[in-house]
C-alpha cells in the first residue's frame, strides 16, 4: 500500500510534464491493483488524472468505471465510489461533456464533504472551477476554486487553483489589472517549486490576460516563455493550447499566414489526443481565417467540420448556468443528509451506553427502558422517511436535468435546422439568377449578337440588385423559417422600415457588415450607419450588440 502511494504522488508530479514516465508508473500502479482489487478505483482515478494533464481522450475507460461503481457502492465504500465519480468527471472534461462532467463532480463534492476528505473536496472544487471556466461561467468558476484554496493541497495544486482563481477574474473587466498584477506575483513563488509545468501555466495566462489588453509586445514575450517551455515538456494538449492563442491573435491582426501555420499544427495535435474542445476551437478559427481571406468555400468547410465536433459536446455555458439553482438545491439536501448521518453516530454512541447501563440497572430501570425503546423505534422512523424523501429529490432533480439537457439539444437542433433553410434560400436565390445569366450568354451565336446579349445580362443583374420584389420574396420566405421574427421586431419598435427589417434578419443569420453590404449593392460605411440607426430605434445602448440582440429575438 506504502508503496501504491509512492507511485501516486510521482504520477500527481509528473503528469502533466512526462507523459511517457507517467505511463510506466501507471504500469506499475496497476500490476498493484491487480493483485488488490480494493485499489482498483484509486488507480482508475490517477489514470484519469493522468489523461486529463495531457488532454488525452480514452473511450475505454469510462465503461471500467462504470462497471466498478456497481461493485464499490456509496454506502460500502464512499471514498471509492466518490473516486470513481471523480475520474468520470475528469475523462467526461476532456470529450467536452460538461454536463456530465459537473453533474459527476457535484455527486463526488457531497461525499467527500461527508466523509471529511478536505484534500479531494478541494481538488473536486479545482475541477469544478475548470469547468465553469470552460463554459464561460466566470462567476461560477471564480467561486468553486476560491473553496479550492486551502492548506490540505500540496503547493503545486494550490497555486494551479490560484492561477484558476485569477484567470477567471481577468475575463472581468475591472479585474483583469488585479488578475494580472496577482499572477506576475505567482511567477517567482512557482519558480521556487522548480515545476516546469506549472510555470508554463502561468505565462501562458498572463499571456492570455495580455491578449484581453491587446498588448502585443507583453503577450508575445509571456507566449514566447510559455511555448519555451513548451518545448521542454511532453505534453500535447498544452502545446496545443498555446498554438490555439497564438493562431487566433495572429488572425485578430490578420496575420493570416502564421494564423493558418499554427492553427494547422494545434489540429494535428488535437486529432491525436483525441480532445474534441481544442479540435472545435482549431475548426472556428479556421474557418474565420479563411472567412477573411474571402475563400468562402474553405470556410464553408471548416465551419462545417467545428459544427460537427459541437455536436460531440453535449453541454454549453447555458447549460452550467442552469445548474445554479439545482446545485443550491442539490447540496441543500446533501448537506441535510450529512446531519442525518452524524446523528446516526450519535445516536449509536447512545444506545451503546443506554444497553450498558440498562442490562446493570434492568430491573429498577425497566419502564425507562420502555420508552428509550419507543424512541429509538420513533427516530429510527424519522431517519428512514428522510433519507426516502431525500432519495425522491435527487430522483426528481436528475429527471428534470435529462428533461433540461433534452430540450436545449432541441432547441439548439431546431436552431442549426432555421440557420441552414436560411442560407439554403439565399443560395437558391442566387442560383436563379446565375441560371438566368447563364442561359442569356448561351445565345450568343456571332459577333453581331453579343452587344444585344451583354445589354440583357446587364439588366438580369440590375433587376436582381435589391429589387423591392427581391425585398418581399425575401422577408416573405424569411418569415416561413423564422415565425414570429418580425411581429416580435414590430411589437418592440414599431417604427421599423421594411429596410430595417430586412437588415436585421440578414444579422440573426448571422452575416457581417461586409457580407450584407454585398448582398445590398452598397458600401460598408452604409451598412454601418444603417446598424447605428437601428441601434438607436430598438433603444439599444451603445455597449450592447446588434447582433446577439437580434439573434436572441
């Protein structure tokens, strides 16, 4: 057992650095394991905190755990179960299901809590925190690795939590100075520890923070230190991090010959961990870079391939967010069967010393037998239809998370089905014309015919150019995939011109300025004042967006 420790702790220390090292001391972890099988939920575990430092995907090993969480139950064995819990949630992180991955976390949190292991209730709070960073919930993360701080984590995991804590607070606005300022502090005290790993972590948040700042100079200098180190290390997933940042500042600067150099290197990287979340950010910076180029149809491609990779991911930042009450409620109740649990103690300890006492004293203490007895019966019945209301709870709240879960996917199906009719009708519309192009220059038969085919396609294209006819057909067939799209413009601004109307759906399909100033034969500085006057009918304020309002409609 001394030993299986021993390993362990070599594994939490070089996971995330040596992955080749890592996989010959998981070799040796589990010939132990073998031969123990009460350790086989702890190896399960460090072989899931492995894959999850180096971002690897392994589709095996959730069916191994599943298999043991029949076998080491909660009630028997609570650490090994929670352990289990535990590794699901790290491997469900890496495939980017985060649903599964908090819901499996929060189930590892409450026994922990009960048990009183502080040093897994602070590494699941980390994990916690990591997901809701993930998914855009900055509050939610900033909380979870604020409880993730305490002295039971070795300095390592301490200070990855510290880097948590600060990333997230450098999304907010007014934090992002402290945020900064807090992690420059970090990188002398990381550097004592002598841990390559986590000080590439560190540069490369500050780096992040300086990109937020659009500082250039400071963000390629703690870029340049991150993919230094970078270098040093066996660890895919975070080389590919690195390359992911660096391709898209160099996209934001239209840089994009090394955008596509790097982003061409994180997808390989990203195809042989297996990490579906990197893989969809490769795609959609990808398909932006070649958006700007004007190379529709290689952007038409990689949106596609980032579309796919999101359907892999079964949850998104909306879905955390509404676990914010189903967690308030959730750890209500664990809580309560917590207290439950210590009175159970209590009341052993109890019944211990009335039975001393009584088989002494049982003659002149019969009739207070009696009614200790009633009592016990009494509380014993208390517990028993607590724990049974306490069971119905979670059976409802996991039904009405499926029930959730179900229609957001719906929803966002419904969502994909809208979007593609839309553009399936632009397409359409266009085809007609070209058709009609096509067929005019097809009867030029000589010379003397090619004035009066010219003319023709000449007024083809003018009578296709933002016709009022082409308008109606538009919003008409507009309205067929989107119902209730423009009712709802009118009833929040009834001053709309059909103008302004048809300039907002082309927005919720998503188009930009460039794109709908094409489409209306006019030039992007009309388009813009044309936004800015919309913004001002729909008594929009000047930080908010057009388009996110539009969509949301």
């Amino acid at each position: 057992m001394q030993n299986f420790n021993t390993i362990a702790s070599e594994i939490n220390r070089k996971a995330f650095i040596q992955n080749k090292e890592t996989r010959n001391l998981l070799s040796r972890l589990e010939k132990i394991a073998d031969t123990h099988s009460e350790l086989i939920p702890q190896y399960l575990y460090w072989e899931s905190v492995a894959n999850y430092a180096q971002g690897k995907s392994d589709l095996e090993i959730n069916s191994k755990i599943n298999s043991k969480l029949k076998i080491f139950d909660e009630n028997k064995f609570p650490f090994e179960n929670a352990l289990l819990l535990h590794a699901l949630a790290l491997n469900n992180a890496i495939t980017g299901n985060y649903t599964d991955s908090f819901t499996n976390s929060l189930k590892a949190l409450i026994i922990y809590k009960r048990i009183g292991n502080q040093l897994f209730v602070a590494r699941i709070n980390q994990l916690l925190g990591i997901i809701c960073f993930r998914t855009r919930n900055y509050d939610m993360s900033r909380q979870f690795s604020k409880q993730s701080l305490v002295k039971a984590l070795p300095k390592a995991e301490y200070y990855k939590s510290a880097i948590n804590l600060y990333s997230s607070q450098a999304f907010d606005n007014n934090g992002r100075k402290i945020a900064l300022k807090e992690l420059e502090k970090l990188i002398p005290v990381v550097e004592k520890l002598n841990d390559l790993g986590l000080l590439a972590v560190v540069y490369l948040n500050i780096g992040c923070c300086y990109s937020l700042e659009n500082r250039e100079d400071l963000l390629n200098i703690y870029f340049g230190k991150a993919l230094n180190i970078g270098n040093q290390i066996d660890n895919k997933s975070f080389t590919t991090s690195l390359l992911i940042n660096l391709g898209s500042y160099a996209l934001g600067n239209s840089n994009f010959e090394k955008a596509e150099s790097d982003l061409d290197q994180a997808e390989k990287l990203s195809i042989e961990t297996g990490d579906v979340e990197q893989l969809s950010l490769v795609y959609q910076i990808k398909s932006l870079i070649f958006e700007k180029k004007g190379n529709t149809k290689e952007a038409f491609i990689y949106l596609k391939k980032y579309n796919e990779q999101k359907e892999k991911i079964l949850s998104n930042s909306k879905t955390i967010d509404s676990y914010q009450t189903y967690m308030s409620t959730f750890l209500a109740s664990a809580e309560k069967e917590v207290v439950i649990s210590k009175q159970n103690t209590m009341l052993e300890k109890r019944r211990f010393l009335i039975t001393l006492i009584s088989s002494i004293f049982i003659i002149l203490l019969g009739s207070a037998f009696l009614i200790i007895f009633y009592q016990k019966r009494r509380q014993q019945a208390i517990i028993r239809e607590s724990e049974k209301e306490s069971l119905q709870k979670q059976l409802l709240y996991e039904k009405n998370l499926k029930q959730l879960q179900e229609e957001k996917h719906k929803e966002l199906l419904d969502a994909k089905k809208r979007e593609v009719a839309s553009y399936s009708l632009m397409l359409s519309s266009k085809n007609t014309v070209l058709k009609e192009v096509l067929h005019k220059a097809g009867q030029a038969n000589g010379e003397n015919q090619k004035q009066i085919i010219y003319d023709n396609i000449i007024e083809v294209v003018k009578n296709n150019l933002n016709t009022q006819a082409e308008s109606h057909k538009f919003i008409h067939h507009f309205n067929e995939v989107h119902p209730d799209f423009f009712n709802k413009l009118k009833v929040i601004c009834k001053d709309l011109t059909e103008n302004n109307m048809r300039m907002c759906a082309y927005f919720k399909m998503g188009m930009t300025t460039k794109q709908v100033a094409t489409i209306l034969n006019v030039s992007g500085e009309t388009v813009k004042n044309g936004r800015y006057r919309l913004k001002k009918k729909l008594m929009l304020k000047e930080e908010d967006s057009l388009d996110d309002f539009v969509r949301s409609i």
